[in-house]
C-alpha cells in the first residue's frame, strides 16, 4: 500500500463503488479520482460528480463516450454477428474494455499507480477489467476490493453506507444489481437467483411487456453501408443516434428481452435479464441483409467462428491478438453488406419483409420457379450423382444398404 499514492476508480455511482470509493479511501489513505463513462445510462448520471466529491474523490471525470461506444465497440462487434450462448447480444460485456481503457488513460495523465474497479470476486467484469489493464499498460496494479475487503454480500455493502451517509439508489426492497448503456439494460439479483422464478415487473425499462405493446404492427427500414448502419427510415443519423432512435422503436414493441442462464468464465452459472432493443432490430436486419449479400461459403465460414469470437468478448479478450485478427476478417467478410432492410416491429418480434442491395446476389432467373433460360435443370443429375459418389461406396461397404449383424 505504501507504493500507492493515488487510485483512479471506475465510478458508476451506485451501490457498490459508493462503498468502494469509501473503502479505498479509508484504506488507502491515498487521492483518489474517479471516472464515469457515460455510455448512455440517462438520467442516472445526474449528479454524479458531486457524489463522488462528497463520498471522498479528489477528482471526478465524467467522460461521453456515447459515439466511441458505438462506433468502435458496439458496431464492429455487430459485424461479427457476435451471439454468446445462443441469445445475449452482450451488452455489459462489450463496455468493459473501453472503460478500462479509459481508466488505463487517466492514470497515466494523473500519475497514478493503481486503477479499481467494482466487480465481483464471483463474475466476468472483474476478469474483463484486468485483462484490458494488463494488455495496455501492465505496469499499472488493480484494486479489486471485492476480493480484498470483509464485506461479504450487498446486504453488508448497505449497512457499510448507511454507516459513512452514502446515498444509494439500491435497497433490500430492490435489490436488483443493474448496467445500463446504449445497446443494453441488464438485471441481476433479487428473485432472479431463483431460475424458476418469474422476474418481476421491476425488470422492464427500456421494453414494455409484449402483451401491453401497440396492438398495430409498425413498419421501419434501416439501411446499411459495409456492414454498420447508417440510417432509420432514410435518416441519416450517427452511430450512437442509431441504437437511441431503435431503442425507443424497439421498446415500444417490447422487443429484445432475454431471460438467460448463462455460463460464466469464472466457471459457475449465473440467471440475467436483459433488454437489449434496438441492438436486436440491428441484429435482426443486419442477418437478414447478409442472406442477400454474402457469398454462401464466406456466409458459413464466418457463422462458424461467432461463438468463438462471442466468447472473445465475454470472457474479456477484446485487445487480444486473437481478437483483433478475427475482427479483420469479419470486417472484410462485411464489406458488401450495404442495402436497405424494411422490419415490422409487432408485440416482441421483429420480422424482415423486405430488402435491397446494389449487391445483391439474389439472381431471379436463377431462382423462378417459372421457365428460364439460365439454368437447366438436367445438369442437376450430374451434380446429384457426384455429391452421392461416396455415399454409395459406404452403401456397398455395408452390404447393400444394411448394417451389418
């Protein structure tokens, strides 16, 4: 501790890193600044820094990174049609590096030795975090008061606060552990430790229940140039303006909601609920426009190293090698992926009802069903006849199409 003079902590303002803040602190004895990312969380930055300097911080930066966010985190990320374990869209995931990086450049600017973080001894951010420090500026120690302090459960973190009069948005009455930014709003804790429990009403925010969304679908387009978007209902808008603009379409419909047990890194499986609208409007189109533009065998080739590059980015690999080559050839399996979707958005689906391309590789004379003079069906029989060559060899090796006694 005597080498450490001055920490920058990762501040979101709520119940944990108030408690942290504190902590370090007192622990320390040490400066320590903060710095918020302000990746779209509203109304839950208000205030923020006078929170920080009266809980104890010497300084409190509090950084838009809505538009980087998006374009240099969030889209590459969609291009790569990223999915872990079948359905999260990985929205907390993804923020992770760019706040450590973040963290990792006010240190250096501030003189620090030491960067902290919030995460649980138990969950994925606390691996993200470090392994993002560790890639770009090892030098740096990480504080991890969660695997540090005596505070064992959230419970203990409340009684710790209302001890040192800090303020705290979370309460045994709701006792959700939430992270919000543009692409995501996610719910953890309370009756969701139970699998089999309904989650409760207090989980919906950005997206109404499906039930209660318009009883009339409503038709969109969003259009995209290499692969990221780049308008809704021919609106140009920026990247950040994209997610905001399908967010507030999609949550009107109730569109994008999860309920998942997944598994984490750290070996144990956890139960979230995630909103995640407009980010599954983009996913949606963005899939749907790749049927019409990409080259079959590239189409198989990339679907086949989703998951691996999924798992890159939950697991916190964002500035590994591995990453960033796998993101080169994403990008350029994307490249054409350039048209105009029309969705209908309808009490929690989204469905593709239309789509163009200068790129398309839909060839109508190819596929009528009408009489052409493109493709002449007797050349089928040939193809047929080789793709079974092997099947027949293995029919003759079983005598004749049965399996041997």
């Amino acid at each position: 501790m005597a080498a450490i003079n001055k920490i920058v902590l990762a501040y979101s303002g709520g119940l944990d890193t108030s408690a942290i803040l504190k902590w370090l602190v007192v622990t320390y004895g040490c400066e320590v600044i903060t710095m918020t990312a302000d990746l779209g969380q509203g109304e839950e930055l208000d205030g923020i820094d006078a929170k920080a300097r009266a809980t104890g911080a010497s300084k409190a930066y509090i950084l838009d990174l809505r538009e980087e966010f998006a374009r240099d985190y969030v889209f590459p990320m969609l291009r790569a049609a990223a999915v872990y374990e079948g359905g999260y869209l990985l929205g907390t995931s993804i923020a992770r590096p760019l706040i450590a990086k973040k963290l990792v450049e006010i240190a250096r600017a501030e003189g620090a030795q030491a960067v902290a973080h919030g995460a649980t001894g138990k969950g994925n951010d606390q691996v993200r975090f470090e392994l993002t420090v560790m890639a770009l500026a090892p030098e740096l120690t990480t504080i991890a008061p969660w695997r540090q302090w005596s505070l064992r459960s959230r419970t203990d973190i409340l009684a710790f606060c209302r001890e040192h009069g800090i303020p705290v948005p979370v309460t045994e009455a709701k006792p959700y552990s939430c992270d919000r930014n543009l692409l995501h709003l996610s719910f953890e804790g309370g009756e969701l430790e139970d699998p089999a429990l309904e989650p409760g009403p207090g989980t919906y925010h950005l997206c109404v229940p499906p039930e209660k969304a318009p009883d009339t679908p409503e038709e969109i387009t969003v259009a995209f140039e290499g692969g990221d978007p780049v308008a809704v209902n021919g609106e140009r808008l920026s990247p950040a303006g994209i997610i905001e603009r399908l967010n507030a379409l999609g949550g009107k419909h109730g569109i994008g909601r999860l309920d998942l047990v997944e598994n984490r890194f750290v070996g144990m499986k956890s139960r979230g609920v995630y909103e995640t609208p407009g980010g599954t409007i983009l996913h949606r189109a963005r899939r749907d426009l790749e049927g019409l533009t990409m080259d079959r065998e590239l189409l198989h080739l990339r679907d086949s190293l989703i998951s691996r590059y999924a798992e890159m980015v939950y697991y916190g690999f964002w500035f590994a090698p591995e990453r960033e080559a796998l993101q080169a050839f994403m990008d350029k399996a994307s490249e054409r992926v350039t048209g105009e979707v029309r969705l209908r958005l309808y009490k929690g689906g989204v469905y593709p009802v239309g789509r163009t391309s200068p790129y398309s590789l839909y060839n109508p004379e190819l596929a009528t069903f009408e009489r052409d003079e493109v493709y002449h069906q007797a050349d089928a029989t040939g193809f047929i006849r080789l793709q079974g060559l092997r099947l027949m060899a293995q029919a003759a090796v079983r005598g004749g199409g049965h399996e041997s006694a």
